[in-house]
C-alpha cells in the first residue's frame, strides 16, 4: 500500500503528476488546500473557522489543519494515500510521523519533485488560463493558438497569484520554511529525488517507475 508525501517547490508539478499517481496507482489523493475548502463549503463549524481565516488572508493555524487532515487520513487510512501540500514544515512533518506510527504505519516513501527556480518561473508566469473552458496553456511550452484567445474562443487571462512578485513569495516561503524537510526525510531514508525539470510525460514515466519499484522491491 502506497502512503506518500509529495515535496516540492510551487510549479514543481505536483498536482499533475499527483492526479496521475492517484489514477494509476487507484490511490487516494489528498491535496490540504482543497481539503481546507472542502471543509468550508461542508459548513462545518471547523469549516466556518477555517472560512474566517481565508476571507481575512491569513494562513490558517496548525491545530485547525491537524484536525481536519486527522479526519481525512483516518478515512483512507486502510487504502492509502498521496499527500500533497503537507507537511509544508519540519513541526508538520513532526506531527505526521506521530500520527501515524500512533496507528501502526509509517510512509512509505516522499517524493521530492527536484527543479530549479527559474524553471518554475517560466512555468507559472507562462501560464494562461481560459475564462469560459477553463483550460491551461502555457506562452512558452504549450501555446494557445492565438495571443488572446482559447481554442474554443474564450478570453485567456492570467491568474494573480501567477505573477512575478507573488511567485517569488511563494518560492522563498518553501525554500525557509519547507526545504529542511528534504533533509529531514533524507536521514529517514524515506526521500526519493524526481527529475522534475523534464515535461510531463517525462516526469510521468519515471515517477511511475519509482512507484513500481517502491511496491515491488527487488
Ligand atoms: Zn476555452
């Protein structure tokens, strides 16, 4: 059974290669920013104090998202699952460790999508959404086929977390707060480095094959 942790920088492709890891592997996929909105829209009151902190834009404080991780790992406890946007630091890592071996279990493996910064810069400051399809293209590796238009002829616009400023936020926040946890899962023996510079059929092959050999070692 499969119980990972995805590592990464922002733009790194977790997301994607997490849905085809989920697909493939018929495991669960837990990504903790959709888990912290699903738990809103469920109108919970942990979901409403949950909804107070995004509307103030604050992030939202440890002890509320053990709880609602807690409940969500307990569900899928006996098939598994890919973790993605957790743990973001060494205490997170902390209490995932302590979670789990409380339960008998520990992970199986995490993987480190491994890319540099300005690659991530040209993915994301590249991206174009569409506002009627909702489909992603990229400038520079996957362009629409018009400046301004999407293929089905809606308007394309760029979402504003995708700026330059925004971005380098988020990179410096995981290279303070989450990058000692390669080092933290490296002297545990769990961390397995992924190429990630190479595009996503690339990345998709061998992480695939890192899979296979994690649930069949030889
Ligand atoms: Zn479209």
């Amino acid at each position: 059974m499969l119980r990972l942790v995805l590592l990464g920088r922002p733009g790194a492709g977790k997301g994607t290669q997490g849905a085809f890891i989920s697909e493939k592997f018929k495991v669960p996929r837990l990504v903790m920013s959709e888990l912290l909105k699903e738990e809103v829209r469920s109108g919970s009151e942990l979901g409403e104090t949950i909804k107070g902190y995004m509307e103030r834009g604050l992030l939202v404080p440890d002890d509320i998202v053990y709880q609602v991780l807690e409940k969500r790992l307990s569900e899928v406890m006996e098939r598994g699952f890919v973790l993605d946007g957790f743990p973001r630091n060494l205490e997170q890592a902390e209490w995932l460790d302590k979670f789990l071996s409380e339960r008998g279990r520990s992970l199986t493996a995490v993987l480190f999508f491994d890319v540099d910064e300005l690659t991530v810069l040209r993915r994301m400051m590249g991206r174009l959404v569409c506002e009627s399809c909702g489909r992603s293209y990229n400038v520079f590796y996957d362009p629409p086929p018009d400046a301004r238009r999407c293929e089905c002829g809606g308007k394309l616009y760029q979402r504003s977390d995708d700026c330059y400023e925004k971005i380098l936020r988020r990179l410096d926040v995981f290279n303070e707060e989450t990058s000692p946890l390669i080092k933290y899962y490296e002297d545990k023996g769990l961390l397995v480095r992924i190429d990630a510079s190479k595009d996503v059929e690339g990345v998709r092959k061998e992480v695939f094959s890192t899979i296979s050999s994690l649930l069949s070692p030889s």
